[in-house]
C-alpha cells in the first residue's frame, strides 16, 4: 500500500488532478469519461477510527448503521456498520462530493455504486424513509440535468446494485420507482467481486421497465474455486477473469442472450496489480 499510495502522493505534490487526468486520458482515447462513486465502502472497517480509508464521519457510532448485520451473516459484523443515510449530515458530505465531481470535472455519466457495500438505511426502511431517498436521488438527478444543459450533451446517471430489488428497497433504495419514473438512465447489477454466470437480466427487466439501460457486469473474480496460477509462486482463492479470454467472452455473451445492453467491467486492475499472466 505504501508503493501504491506514494504513486498519489508524488500527483498531488506536482500539482496533477488524477481524477481530472483520466478523463484527459479517455478524451484523448475517443472514449466518453463517467465516474463511479462508491455510496458505503468499507475497506477501513477493521480501524473505523484510525484507517486511512475512512471518511471522518465514520468515527462516530452515531453516524454508522446498528441494524443492518442479518444474523446469519458470518464474519466480522463491523463489516456492516456504514453510513446511516438517515442521516442528513450523510446525505449532506456524499452529495457534495457527487457535486463536486459532477460539476467540476469532465464526465458524461455518474455511477451510484452501492456494491462494496450493499447499505444504506436501517431495514426495514418505512414508507417516510424510502420517499426520503427518492427525493435526494432526484435531487442528484437535477445535477447531471443541469450539467447535460451545460454541455449540450447528455450526462447519464444510474447504479451499480446486487439484482435483488426488494431487499434494496427495505434499505431505502426503492429502484424500481427510480427505474420506472426515469430518475436512472442506467442498472449494473452484479455480485461482490465475484462475476455471476447466470444473473436473471430477463427477470429484472420485468421489474424496471423498459425505460433503463441493463448492464452485464464482469467483475475481475471469477468464482471460488482456488486455481494455482503456473509460473508464479502463487496459490489464490479465485481466478481473474481479466487473465482470460475465453472467460471473458463465455460470460459476457451469456449476460448479452439474457438481455443485457452492455457489459461493464470492474477490478480488472487486480489483475495487473499481481502481475498475473494472460
């Protein structure tokens, strides 16, 4: 972490906006730049005082949500103490962040990545609570509107989600009303870091409408199964997909017969992170 982060340090000490640089990058490749924004992520949830990952809110209880470990989860419940979105001073820190991001920079389209991890309010979410996130995900709606009239090009706004909508919903993220009344222009539904192989698209269109872009999602995992990788003295739990071409188009043409409108790639990065072949 110390070689990866000293990388952004040496940026920030010359003066270079890495955010602002990748979207230079994807111009100067003809490729239209978006930005995803993780709404609750919790890498630092084993030091939620001291990690450098957190956000300062974070450090305070209060802030964090007590209900949302299901009992039979296994493993360390703190890894489900996130933001309470409940809470206004939440709502407040992530849209000015999302402003920020939206108006400053040079991006055609926003990702509300509500994967790693899946929380949002306590469940169940009551009827007061989910009409109070829909409210504040169209309040982010007008942004990329008024962003769209700035630049006289749309500027897309959608989410990346697990595919199960009702238990979404008992978190306060009501997707299908957000779907259907034209409030995301976009869905990537996936599973944590692993890639699903038969993830219902067909079934999730039904439940969205026919308003929204559905996108298959290859995350860089391609399933437990533990692989030795030849070559290297290295044993991990999962194969990366992103190493494999056959994978890679096995999967995305199973996402694309069940209806997907396109595929979105995500973690590849691991992969060349570890230097694993192919």
């Amino acid at each position: 972490s110390v070689a990866f982060f000293n990388r952004y340090l040496d940026l920030v000490e010359a003066g270079v906006d890495w955010l602002a640089e990748t979207s230079v990058a994807c111009r100067r490749h003809g490729v239209a730049p978006w930005v995803s924004i993780r709404m609750n992520d919790l890498h630092g949830h084993k030091n939620f005082t001291g990690s450098f990952f957190n956000h300062p809110l974070l450090r305070d209880p209060a802030i964090r949500l007590r209900h949302s470990r299901y009992p039979s989860m296994a493993g360390d419940p703190t890894y489900r103490e996130g933001l309470n979105y409940e809470r206004p001073e939440v709502r407040a820190m992530m849209f000015a962040q999302i402003r920020e991001v939206v108006e400053d920079y040079d991006f055609e389209g926003l990702e509300l990545d509500w994967w790693r991890n899946p929380l949002c309010c306590e469940p169940e979410a009551t009827a007061a609570t989910i009409a109070m996130m829909n409210d504040w995900f169209r309040e982010i709606r007008a942004l990329t509107e008024w962003r769209a009239a700035r630049t006289g090009r749309p500027f897309y706004l959608g989410m990346r989600l697990p595919a199960r909508l009702t238990t979404l919903r008992a978190i306060g993220i009501d997707v299908a009303t957000l779907a259907r009344e034209g409030t995301l222009d976009f869905l990537a539904p996936s599973a944590f870091w692993r890639t699903a192989w038969d993830l219902p698209h067909d079934e999730l269109r039904h439940e969205v409408g026919d308003g929204p872009a559905i996108f298959g999602v290859i995350e860089d995992g391609v399933n437990a199964l533990a692989t030795v990788a030849p070559g290297i003295p290295m044993t991990r739990e999962i194969r990366l997909i992103s190493a494999s071409v056959e994978h890679l188009r096995a999967n995305a043409a199973g996402k694309l017969v069940l209806g997907a409108d396109g595929i979105e790639w995500f973690n590849f990065y691991c992969t060349d992170q570890t230097r694993i072949p192919g």
